[in-house]
C-alpha cells in the first residue's frame, strides 16, 4: 500500500493540540489513529512521553506505522477504542494524559470504492472498517427486514423518507441482491421525490445510516467515554470530534453529567445522588472549524470539537 494512497486532512488540528495540552512527558492515546494527521502533531510534541496509536482499519496502522516509524515511542494497536479500558489495563498504565478520537470516516474510506462507503463511487457494498467483523452493507440492504431497515434509515440517518426507502430495497431485492453502491444509489433516489433532489445528495443520509449500522459506530459510545474520563490522569484532557448530530448529541450529554455536581430530578428538594463531577468543561460550546479550513478542507464543515478536563 503506497503512503500517499491514504491521504486524510486532520480536522481542526491546531485547536485539538492546543485543547490536549501536551506535556512532553505524558501518555497520549489517539483512539482512531486514521493516517497519523492528528498523531504526527501530539508525538512530535513528546520527549520521554509515549503515543498510544489505535485503529481497527488494517491500512490505517500500516500506513501510520510508516510515517511514523522515526519514533521509538509510539504503540501501535489493533482495535476498537471502545475498547480503552482494555488496552490500557493491558499496556500496563494506570493512567493517561491526553485522548484524542475523531470520529469521522476517513477520506482514504471514503475515496476508495472497494470500501463501499461513498455514493460517489461504484463499489461493492462493505463499509467495514475492520474487515476482520462479519457484517456488512451487502447483508444490511440484502437481509434485514422492511421494518429494521427503515427503523435504521430514520434513527441513524435523521432520513424523512426512511419507509419509502426500505420499501424500495425491499422491492428491488426480490429480482435480485443489491451489490453495489451505485445500484444502491439508484434506489434511494427512485424512492425520493425527485423536488428533495436539489437539496444535497438524497443518498446521503441512508449511506451514513447503514454504515453506523455496519461499525456499531453508536453501540456503547456512552461507556467508552466515560471509560476514557476514568482513565484520565488529574489534568488530563479528552477532545472528541463529532460529525453529525447523533454523535454530537452522546458526547454532549456524557459531558454534561460528567461536569454536573447533581444529576437528580429537579423536582427533588435535596440531592440524593451524591454524584460529584468528574470533570470540567474545557469549551462549553463546541468548537467548529475555521473560515480558513472551511475553504480547504470541506469535509471540516460539519466538525464540531468538545474537550473536557479532568478535575
């Protein structure tokens, strides 16, 4: 795999190593490693501090091993960064000084059409990023029933026309399977009316849904967080970047009860909870890209960065 085949932008890159705060001794984990954009920037800042790199994307760590391979204190890990209370546990550390995630799809994902991610492209339908999980697009358009599929086009994708869409599939995948993204694609748009066409790509939402459904991308977010809070040394940072409002809206409120001394219904007179905030909140708004970076890097333009700190 050539490096230059897997290109990513790293969103708001000044904002989230300012946000974390590097100490050139401390322990960094970056939980979705991508093409190192974000981890090149957090270990060059490190002398005798370390670099916990994770991703579940096979090229990913091949090519991030390559690019960073000039650093001796860099750990490379295959997995979910769900799974942080794991890795760590089985690294031996006992706390950590700074975790970035950015959970976007990446553009190598996205702009390569054997992965299957992107309507723009005709591929076959997989959408896996670990090929190593069962579960793909292809069993999710070709096996799930009406009523999951537009369960799953309307929770994930925020899609309006979520029944007209499954439908559809459903119609289509009686003559035969449905293979490909452009088939795929072609089916979305027959089942929207084609007035919505000009509002953005109709396909859009259905794509991101089916992916969320293929990666589990919202299955235990919540724990993993709040996994990652624990896991924080006093002072130490985590800074989560969003894409859509489904994300947005599960880091937030893990944030907000986290930073929240009581958490009992207002309608109590006294706190029984006795829930005591675990952390502070470093922006209170979330922070989204710059005018400059807007211009260069388009698919910034949805990006919103919250960072809290532990207290």
């Amino acid at each position: 795999m050539s490096d230059v085949s897997f290109e990513h932008t790293p969103v708001m890159l000044n904002e989230c190593i300012e946000g974390l705060n590097i100490k050139p001794n401390g322990i960094y984990v970056d939980g979705t490693l991508g093409g190192a954009g974000h981890s090149s920037h957090i270990v060059e800042k490190l002398t005798t501090g370390r670099l916990i790199a994770i991703d579940k994307d096979d090229t990913a760590l091949a090519v991030s091993k390559e690019r960073l391979s000039k650093y001796n204190n860099v750990t490379f890990v295959k997995s979910d960064f769900k799974q942080f209370k794991n890795i760590i546990n089985e690294l031996g550390l006992t706390g950590v000084d700074g975790i970035l995630l950015d959970l976007g799809v990446s553009s190598y994902q996205i702009d390569t059409p054997q992965r299957g991610f992107s309507y723009r492209f005709d591929g076959t339908l997989d959408m896996r990023m670990d090929y190593s999980q069962g579960i793909t697009a292809y069993d999710v358009v070709n096996t799930y029933s009406e009523s999951d599929l537009a369960r799953i086009i309307y929770t994930y994708g925020e899609e309006s026309f979520s029944r007209a869409i499954a439908k559809k599939i459903v119609e289509t995948r009686k003559s035969k399977p449905i293979s490909t993204t452009m088939e795929l694609k072609d089916i979305i748009e027959q089942a929207i009316p084609k007035k919505f066409h000009s509002q953005g790509s109709p396909c859009k939402k259905t794509f991101q849904a089916i992916r969320i459904e293929v990666n589990g991308e919202l299955d235990g977010l919540d724990l993993a967080l709040k996994d990652m809070v624990e896991g924080l040394n006093k002072g130490g940072r985590l800074a989560v970047i969003t894409f859509h409002s489904l994300e947005d809206r599960i880091v937030k409120n893990v944030f907000k009860e986290l930073s929240t001394d009581c958490i009992c219904d207002k309608s109590i007179p006294i706190c029984v909870c006795h829930h005591k905030a675990s952390v502070k909140l470093v922006n209170r708004k979330p922070i989204i890209a710059s005018n400059l970076e807007l211009k260069n890097n388009k698919r910034s333009s949805s990006a919103k960065l919250r960072i809290v700190e532990k207290i």
